[in-house]
C-alpha cells in the first residue's frame, strides 16, 4: 500500500510541483488548500503529468474543526508537507494581523492534528528570508537569524520556533524545516507553473510577462548596490529540484533517517545571480529583448544573498540539477502557453 501525504497549499506554485513528485515516486497525496491564491485547475495539469488526479479538500488550515475532518476522512495520514501560507511580502505590511493569523494558525492547527493522530514526520516551508543580510556569504544554516524585515518574514522565524518549542516538549513526530532561497521555473512539460495574481511582484514572472508584451517593461529596482553590476543578487533555485527535495524530506522522515527531531536545511544552488544576470540569460533562451529600466532601490530588499548548500548535498543527498538556462526557458516555455502559444 502506497504511504498517504498530506500536503497543504498543494495547488500553489511549489506545492503543485511537489506534488507531482510525490505521486511520481510512488506516494498517494491529499491536497488541502483554500484556493485563496490558486486555482483548482492544476489539478488537470497534475493529473496530465502524472495520470493520477490528487484528492482536494478546499478548506482553511487554520479551521481546526475542518483540518480534523480531513484526518478523520483520510486516516493514515504518514506524513504532511505544509506549504500553505500567506507570501506576499508587501501586502504583510499591510495586513500583519491577517499574516499571522493565517500562517501562524494554520501552523498551529497542523502541528495539533499531527500529534493527535500520530504522524510520522512534518515538512515546513521556511525561506532564506529569515537571515537577512548575512554577514558571510554563502550563508549557511547557523548563521544567526536576523530581526525580520516585514511581518511575512516574521511568520517564518516565529513558526521555526513554534516548530522547536513543540518538538522540545515531546512531539510525537520529527519535522524537516526547508529553507528555500529563490524558487523560479516551470515544469519541463509547461503543464504546471507559477501562476501569479495581478501584477507579478516577483522577478521572474515579471520578466516572463514583460517579454511577452503583457508588461511594457521591466523596473530593475537599483544599480547602486554593493555588488559587482550593482543590481542585487539571489539564488534562483528551479522549482522541480526543490520539489524533489520534499520527497527526500518524507522519505528520510517515514525511514526515521533523521538525525535530531527537528533538523533545517537550506535548499539553494549555491550560486549567486544578479538581476542584470537573469535579464542576460533569459533574452539568450527566448531569443527575446527584453525592455527595462534601471529605477530606485524597492524597500526591504536584501542586497545579496546565496546559500552553502553543502548540508542538503551531504546529508539528504539532494542537488540542485537543473542550470539557470533550462529553469529560465522552463518558465519562458509556460508563460507562452499562458498567453496562448
Ligand atoms: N526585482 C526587480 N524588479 C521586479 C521584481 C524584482 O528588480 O520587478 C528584483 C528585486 O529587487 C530583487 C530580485 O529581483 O533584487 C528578486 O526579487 P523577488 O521579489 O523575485 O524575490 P525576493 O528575493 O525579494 O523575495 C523572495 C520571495 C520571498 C522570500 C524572499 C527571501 O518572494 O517570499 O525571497 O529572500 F521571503
């Protein structure tokens, strides 16, 4: 019998990647999700991928009452992976109370279930976010945690410590805390991909957009950066290695690989890009001119940061595999087939 995963925010960008490589490497999967920020369409994209169309509960995290109808329904829930979290780090600004009631609660709720019906391990969503601006580059995963930029940021340090404060007490099961740095692309097959809201407020996808005529241009935000071309740099990991680490994640959780009861890792490629750099590489693969324009720096951006990935490579025996090239075409690929060609 096939090991049953729950996976919240299973229709958004990263979890629907996900999900399609759990259902590839053989586990059942239960999507919770809201649809708050996704649309219940992936799951034609999943099910053309994989042949298997996921269950989906459309239901809040944070509803405890709902969130245990669906341990109920479903149980012999092994492991969960929860994704499903509010990311707009602007609109968190905002909106601090609907962050931490959303990212915070449904954590919460989660980690309540967990317990109570005796699952074996738990995957988090965390992000480089909660560094800052490191001091030593690249930054690894004891490098001090830095006062939060924007209340997003916030839910992310917060929830590690709520993950922490739990398993000290003596949670019944072992967590896998991910820190991603910049996940960007598509899947291969242009079926899935990220599927932004409104304006994009992320760089790829506005590059993406721009490049197909929807956006007139591009806005670089700063060229006076203590960088070699002045623009910031990140580390734009493709969506499906991340995926992939998930599963890794699982795996070592339901096998009780796991070294400590909680253990973190950074998922990055260990290679810094500027903005100007992701400009030049995505017009080579589209064969696209993209139109941009160097403005003023964007609030709260970090100036530059890429992970040491060593202790994902070593210890999960994860790689990111996938070159800036074919992750930048991967997106280019699904943002023509969102525009109908
Ligand atoms: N950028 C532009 N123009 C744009 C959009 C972005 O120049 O229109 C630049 C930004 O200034 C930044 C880089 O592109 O230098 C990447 O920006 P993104 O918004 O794509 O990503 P961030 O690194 O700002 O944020 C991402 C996630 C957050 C997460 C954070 C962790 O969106 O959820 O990484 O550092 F917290």
């Amino acid at each position: 019998m096939k090991d049953l995963i729950l996976v919240t925010g299973g229709t958004g960008y990263i979890g629907s990647h996900t999900t399609v490589e759990l259902i590839e490497a053989g586990y059942d999967v239960v999507i919770v999700d809201n649809l708050s920020n996704s649309d219940a369409k992936v799951l034609d994209g999943i099910e053309k991928i994989t042949g298997v169309r996921p269950d989906l509960e459309i239901l809040d995290c944070a509803d405890y009452e709902a969130m245990k109808a669906v341990f109920v329904k479903y149980k012999n829930i092994k492991a969960a992976i929860h994704f499903a979290a509010s990311k707009a780090v602007g609109e968190s600004v905002q909106k601090p109370l609907l962050y931490y009631r959303n990212n915070l609660g449904s954590l919460i709720t989660m980690l309540t279930l967990m317990s109570e019906f005796k699952c074996k391990g738990f995957v988090f969503s965390s992000s480089c976010t909660v560094y800052g601006q490191p001091d030593v580059l690249p930054v690894d995963e004891n490098a001090p945690i830095k006062p939060a930029i924007s209340p997003y940021g916030n839910t992310k340090q917060i929830a590690e410590e709520i993950i922490r404060d739990n398993a000290h007490a003596g949670a019944s099961f072992n967590t896998v805390i991910l820190r991603y740095f910049n996940p960007i692309g598509a899947h291969p097959s242009a079926v899935i991909g990220e599927l932004p809201l409104g304006v994009p407020q992320n760089l790829i996808p506005y590059v993406t957009q721009t490049g197909a005529g929807i956006r007139p241009k591009l806005n670089v935000f700063g060229n006076d950066y203590n960088t070699p071309d002045g623009s910031c740099i990140r580390d734009y990991i493709n969506v499906v290695d991340l995926a992939k680490a998930h599963v890794i994640a699982v795996k070592r959780l339901l096998e009780e690989k796991n070294k400590k009861n909680v253990e973190i890792f950074n998922l990055g490629t260990g290679r810094g890009l500027s903005v100007l750099e992701i400009i030049n590489v995505f017009e080579k693969v589209s064969g696209v001119k993209l139109n941009f324009e160097i403005v003023g720096r964007r609030e709260g951006d970090i100036e530059q940061v890429w992970a040491n990935p060593e202790y994902a490579n070593n210890v999960l025996g994860w790689k990111s595999e996938t070159t800036v090239e074919d992750t930048l075409l991967s997106a280019w690929k699904w943002q023509q087939r969102l525009s109908g060609k």
